[in-house]
C-alpha cells in the first residue's frame, strides 16, 4: 500500500519558513528558527557533524521523520541553496525529485542520494517518487513554493510543522497563497518540547455546505 504524502518544517510564529534571500538562509534568524534540531544527536550523525548531541523527543522526531521517508520531492529554489550547501553525502540517503525546467542527468551521490530532475510537473515528480518510496512515505521537502503548488493541489495528507518562538517580519510564508476554500485540518497532536512545538494535522478537501433553500424553492423543485 502506498504511503502518506506529507511535509515537514519548522515556522516562525508569524508564519515564515524562511528568508527571502538564499543569502540569508545561513543567516542568523534562520539560525535562531532552526535551533531546536541543529543540536540533536540524529541529525549531527545524519550530517556527519562529529559524535554527542541531545536526544529526547525532539531527537526522536527527527529520526522518525527521516525513517518514514522513502523518497523526497523537492523545488529548484531549494535545489540550488543545496547543492552548495549540503556535504558531500547528501542527508537525504533517499532518491530526490527536483521540479525545475532545466534538463539535467541524474545526479548521484554517496550514500543512496540521486536527485533526479523532472520537468513535466509537480504530479509526475509524485508519481516518480511513490514510485521509488514503494511502501515508505514522500516528503515534499521544499521550498515554501512546492509545498504550496501541492497544498492548492491537493496533494497533501499530512504536514508538521516545529512552530518556534521566532520572529522573521518578512520573508517566505508557508500558507502565503493558499487556496483556504478548498483545505481543511484534522489536529493529530500537539507536542510541546523546551524549544519548540510540534504540531502535525492531517488534510482533506473541504466539503463546502450547500445553501439552505426556502420552503418555496423546495416546492416549486
């Protein structure tokens, strides 16, 4: 049986994701959003960022996320702040699926990471990935465009979000977009942790209620 489609992030608690500048994405605000996860043992390891770190429930959510995921989708956007960014084996230890335009090889990399490039669209690049995930969840892993383009889509079962007590101003909305008429949320759970919150809902298309007719209408029907 195929797995969930589902994304995972951490947010401001004004609603950003990220800086609008991928000059900033190192910066210090994104360092501030980030700094429930930079520190657990999980992703230090994953990272190969040297041995130690926390671990607890916020180590344990990392971990389970990266489990579930039997393949990624991902924007150009945040293809390209990664392909600088990531080391030489890429975190992921899972095949990526990049929206972009540009015709390009796969792109192999140590530790079971190939990012393939799909120019036909958000859909193809899901069915590939379901594909390639077989009975494991797909990670829509962003940017905040992509998650969009699937949210409106609705491509979406499942999302968490890590709500850190941040403040951007500007920058990249998660929700900025959305089409509100056609999504709804179930809460699954909210779970508080010394850093952040993390809160994970599920997502159905919203059943929008027929207008009550009049006696009269009904009659003459």
């Amino acid at each position: 049986m195929a797995g969930k489609v589902f994304f995972s992030v951490s947010m401001s608690l004004d609603g950003f994701i990220a800086p609008e500048s991928l000059e900033d994405l190192m910066g210090q605000q994104w360092m501030e959003l980030q700094q429930w996860i930079l520190p657990q043992r999980f992703l230090r390891e994953n990272l190969k960022l040297g041995e130690g770190g926390e671990e607890g429930r916020d180590n344990d959510i990392v971990r389970e996320t990266f489990e579930r995921t039997g393949a990624s989708v991902m924007g150009k956007r945040m293809f390209d702040a990664g392909e600088q960014a990531w080391p030489e084996e890429a975190p992921f230890h899972t095949p990526v699926f990049v929206v972009t335009h540009e015709k390009r090889d796969p792109w192999e990399r140590s530790g079971g990471t190939t990012f393939h490039f799909v120019n036909d669209g958000i859909e193809s690049a899901l069915d590939q990935a379901r594909e390639a995930a077989g009975d494991r969840d797909v990670r829509i892993a962003g940017g905040g465009a992509t998650i969009l383009e699937y949210v409106n889509a609705g491509l979406i079962d499942e999302f968490s979000i890590a709500l850190s007590p941040v403040l951007f101003g500007s920058g990249i909305r998660l929700f900025e977009g959305v089409d509100a008429g056609r999504v709804a949320l179930e809460p699954v759970r909210a779970e508080p942790s010394p850093r952040v919150t993390h809160l994970t809902y599920t997502v159905r298309e919203r059943q929008l209620s027929r207008p009550q007719r009049s006696p009269a209408e009904v009659s003459s029907a």
